[in-house]
C-alpha cells in the first residue's frame, strides 16, 4: 500500500493493488498526495480500497515532503491540515502523524509542543533527517530534534524518522549520532523508515525500534 505515494504521481483510480495479507496489519508508512483537495481525497477513496482489499486495517499517514523529485523538502503546516481533513473523512482507518515542520528550525519545538496538545495526533513523522532523494542532512542529534524526541515521550507518540546514516557525513559518525539520539531519549519510541542500517544499529545497542 505505501508503494502507491511514489513521486512519478498518484496511481490512478482502481490501480492500488496489493495481495491479501492473512491478518489484518497496520502501515506505517503512507503519505498524502499534496497536489488538490479534489485529487488527494480521490487518491485516499482508492487508498481505502486498496487497503480493504489487501486487509490493512489501518495506515499511518503523514505529509510528502516534497512536490518534485530530486529536489530539497517543503515543509509546511499546510501538509498537516492534509492529513486531518483525511482523518476526519476516514477516523477508523487513518492514523495522523505530525510532520508538517523543519526538524532544524527552533520555532517547530512550539509548534509540536502545541499541536500535540490540542490535535488528535498519534505520532510523529515521517521525518526526514539524512535521506539522500530528499537532500536532506539533518543530524539524529539536531538540538531541535532532540527536543522533539522528548516531546514525543512527554506526549506518549512515537517517532518515525528516515535516517540514512551513510549520506553526507561518514558511517561511523552518523551511526554514532544516531545513537546518541536514541540513548539521550529512552523513553521515546523510535520508527526507523526504509533503512536497515538504522534498525539494526539500534537493535543492537539494545533501542526498542519498530
């Protein structure tokens, strides 16, 4: 299902297909398509179609960070209105993750800070920190994010977060900043998106990671 949010455009209707999973399962990667009302509700409508047919009970559905390929992110709380005005057509199905914010910009804290406050938010991300498409280069270890990491325990969401630990800065230094990350915040739930270095570097310095 999350494979229909990829950059050469919305599928079109009908197009979402995925085999039967034997249980119910949850996706936690999916994106909104940030192009129209009109076209984003008719690519979540086939969305929902999809996910009845391939028996996903429920998908995590956060902000696409950016409207072209190849080309740095857009971050605007204008995507997290995208996201609940999806929830609040399909409740039982979606589960808003906030986004809509620079992990690099010290007024996000506030931002979060509120949003987790008075929205029906569940958790936080998809966040791009180092991820070489999105040409992004935003340490584990930010100040800001570490702040966003502690409000996401204060608040009881988990983290998701896309973390290619190799790109624009050696292994072993953004392995480390990474753990540092995860270390400095045991109470926070971390996500790791598309990246198996992470996961695997978290699982074995002993971090719960999903």
């Amino acid at each position: 299902v999350a494979a229909a949010t990829q950059d050469a455009g919305p599928p079109p209707p009908g197009t979402i297909t995925h085999e039967a999973f034997a249980v119910p399962i949850i996706d936690l990667h999916v994106h909104i398509w940030p192009t129209t009302p009109e076209e984003n509700d008719a690519y979540i409508d086939d969305l929902i179609v999809a996910m009845d047919a391939a028996n996903v009970a429920k998908v995590a559905l956060g902000l696409h960070a950016r409207h072209l390929p190849q080309r740095p992110p857009t971050f605007s709380p204008d995507h997290d209105a995208w996201v609940l005005r999806t929830y609040e057509r399909y409740p039982a199905r979606i589960i808003p993750m906030l986004a809509g914010f620079d992990p690099e910009d010290d007024a996000s804290v506030d931002y979060v800070d509120n949003q987790l406050q008075t929205g029906p938010w569940r958790g936080i991300g998809e966040l791009d920190l180092r991820n070489q498409p999105k040409q992004t280069q935003t340490p584990a270890d930010h100040p800001v994010m570490m702040q966003i990491y502690a409000l996401a325990a204060q608040y009881g969401v988990p983290e998701l977060i896309h973390h290619n630990f190799c790109y624009g800065i050696s292994c072993e230094e953004g392995e480390a900043e990474l753990l540092h990350a995860a270390t400095s915040n045991p109470d926070t739930t971390f996500f790791v998106d598309e990246d198996t270095l992470a996961f695997e570097a978290l699982s074995a310095a002993g971090v719960p990671v999903v």
